[in-house]
C-alpha cells in the first residue's frame, strides 16, 4: 500500500506542478490516509492518549506545513491543568512510516503552547499505555503560566525520548541567549546561557559567558546559581520571582574585582572614579508583567574599591586651604573606598562613604547623584601631621561625576 500512494505523490506532482491548492490538499490525504486520527469524539478505547494522558481536540483537516499533515484545533494534552494548542500541525514519523508502512510516533508544530510548568514537567512521566507517543514538537511561542500572570517564551523545540516522555525544552532568545527546561519532580530545571549580554533595566551590568541555573514552577521563577565574567572580574547571584497577584522580584548580585570605570561609565559617563569594584547589589520590583519589572528598579546594597582614585575632587586641597571657599580639584588617591548606596528606576541615587582610606587622609561624606550626574552632598576629611596635630575639614560637595566641586566651609 505505502508503494500505491508514493506513486501517487508522484502522479498528482506531474499533475499539478505549481502545487495548487487542490493538489496540496490530494497530497496530503493520500499521505495520511493510512494515518487517520480518530475524530474528536472518540472516547475509550478508540480516543487518543500519550503517556497515558487523555487528548481531545475539536476539529481536524488536511493541510501541508510544508510537509503533508493533519490539522488540530484547540488540542488538549489532559493533565491535572489541560496543556493547550490553539492550532496544531500533527504528522507521522516519516522515516517510520516508509519502513514499514505505519506508525504510532507522532511530530508536531503548534503555533502557542499555554501550560503551567508542572503540566509540562508532567509529560517527563509514563502513566499508562499511549495510542501515539512524540518524537518532538515545535513552538512558535510558549505561554508559562505562573501564578496569576504568565510568562511568555520565544520560538522552540520540545524533544522526546524513544518511550514518548519529554527529555527537554529547547529555546533561543534573539541571537545569544539559549534557554534548556528539563521536567523532574513536577518543575523544569533551567539553564540559561549566553556570550556578552546586558538587562536594559539594569544597563551597569554587562556579562560575558553568562551561565544561570535554578528552576520554575508552577509559582515561583528561581535561577540561584548565577555566574559570568563581566569588566575584568566575576559576578555571581540568586534572582528570585514571584507571582502572588503580580510580578515581585527579589535578588541579590555581587560583583568581585570588576572594573570600576567601566561598571559606573554605563550610568554616568565621564565620571572620575577609578579601581577594583567590590560590591553586593540588591534588587526588587514589582509589577503586573514579567516585561514590567524592570520599568521601577529599587537598588541598594554596599560597596568596596580598593587602590584606586577620584579625580578633580581635591580633598588634600580642602584640608590645606585657609578659610573658606573652593578647594582646588586636584587627585584623590586611596588605598579602600567603602560605603552603601540606595536607588531606584528614574530617581536620584543616595551614596554614602562611610571611610576613604588616604594613608595619612581619612575621610567620609554621603552625596545624592541624579539620573543625570549631578550631585549634592557634603564630604569630612582629616589628616595627622607629623606634629601629631590633626587637622580636619568639612566641605559641601556639588557638580557633576565629571566635575565634582568641594567648596570648605
């Protein structure tokens, strides 16, 4: 019979060569004529099942896409939340098929995907006999329902083990992200991966070989073993999604020997800092979308740079200058720069240095630094001379990161 209809494919070919309609339609039937699905209404033991889960859908047809296939409406994979494909391409494993002239392994394209993740951690497990068991099935997007909202994912690539259970989710995010989803224990375990990558809402931070691994579920989005390179150092953190009525995220970065004039250049360029960023980042926000998140930023956290300097902030200049009036903006070298800083998406920025180690110079100060790079703030040093005399100075700090100005009191 599989000879009979191959020399049909042939003849309808000759028939119709520029593929009308009419002849897609012949090709695909006599394809899968002897590869029907039962109707929608089936039920016992004539309806359709994989891995012992009941599907249903509402309407078939024949179509070619490219290939010849049979087309679902509205299939439903039964599990304890149905997985739902709004329009399906299903086609016979051909490679099978011409051995032997049937099969019960099936591939499928779906436009969209919706499911919680514990639907799809589901079909990495065998509950009874299956009439059809997949090979893979291609997405044009995946719907991830969390919580209340939902999370939505690029184009990708289901891929089944030879028993028909789901071995692992396959995506790619543009050109350098890939996203791997593997089902155990009623969750997908994620890996991301990626070459030089940066969060629009967090610009600071730029990665290189990004790797994050963790796990969503069916109310929660957790990558807690998060690493990169990024500016000459490393950075490492746990980012934590939530999904109660909206959007909450909660996480934590640190950065570790990365490049201070490259990390605060992306926020404010031509600022003056230079040295070795030791830093732990927190973030949080919340919002109604997955997209959201990154609209209303709240950042805060402490700092630490080592052997580095601040040019045209002449604290030495300060401390020397008789009476009031502006110090000269002379190099502030450093030996540690330690403080906290606090900030949020489209607000001023709050920093405060709670010591500057100068070798002989100590000093402290805290400041405000708007989106734009001004700032306004006051800043104390003091030195020991050699006399055994400190001498000690208060000055107001205002002017820009590439401009500070220090006016002594």
């Amino acid at each position: 019979m599989k000879f009979i209809l191959l020399s049909l494919f042939a003849r309808i070919g000759r028939m119709f060569p520029r593929r009308t309609p009419i002849a897609n339609l012949l090709i695909a039937v006599a394809a899968l004529a002897m590869f029907p699905l039962p109707s929608s209404a089936a039920t016992g033991a004539q309806a359709e099942s994989w891995l012992g889960l009941p599907v249903t859908f509402k309407d078939r047809g024949y179509a070619l896409h490219p290939w010849p296939a049979i087309e679902l409406q509205d299939l439903k994979i039964l599990t304890a939340e149905a997985i739902t494909v709004n329009h399906a391409w299903v086609s016979p494993d051909w490679a099978e098929w011409i051995t032997t002239a049937k099969t019960s392994r099936l591939r499928l394209q779906a436009d969209q995907i919706v499911a919680r993740p514990a639907a799809l951690a589901r079909l990495g497990l065998i509950d009874g006999k299956s009439t059809r068991k997949l090979t893979s099935v291609r997405f044009a997007k995946l719907k991830l329902l969390i919580g209340t909202g939902s999370l939505d994912l690029p184009a990708g690539e289901m891929e089944f083990a030879p028993d028909g259970t789901l071995r692992r989710i396959k995506m790619q995010l543009g050109e350098k992200v890939t996203i791997d989803a593997v089902p155990k224990d009623g969750k997908l375990n994620v890996t991301l991966n990626t070459g030089q990558w940066k969060w629009e809402a967090l610009p600071v931070f730029t990665f290189d070989n990004l790797v994050a691994e963790g796990e969503i579920s069916d109310d929660q989005i957790l990558f807690d073993r998060i690493g990169a390179n990024a500016d000459g150092g490393v950075v490492s953190g746990v980012i934590h999604i939530t999904v109660p009525d909206k959007f909450a995220l909660d996480g934590e970065i640190k950065l570790n020997g990365v490049d201070a004039r490259d990390v605060l250049g992306r926020l404010y360029p031509r600022h003056t800092v230079l040295g070795n960023l030791y830093a732990v980042v927190k973030l949080a926000s919340s919002a109604d979308s997955f997209d959201g998140l990154g609209k209303e930023l709240t950042t805060s956290g402490s700092y630490e740079i080592r052997e580095g300097s601040i040019d045209r902030m002449g604290l030495m200049e300060g401390l020397h200058k008789v009476g009031p009036g502006p110090a000269g903006g002379g190099l502030t070298r450093f030996v540690k720069l330690t403080g906290t800083f606090s900030g949020s998406t489209q607000h001023p920025a709050s920093v405060s240095i709670q010591h500057l180690d100068g070798g002989a110079m100590q000093g402290s100060g805290g400041f405000t630094v708007t989106s734009d790079g001004n700032l306004k703030g006051s800043m104390a040093a003091s030195m020991r001379m050699p006399t055994g005399e400190t001498t000690s100075r208060s000055m107001a700090l205002t002017g820009s990161v590439d401009a500070p100005t220090l006016t002594v009191r």
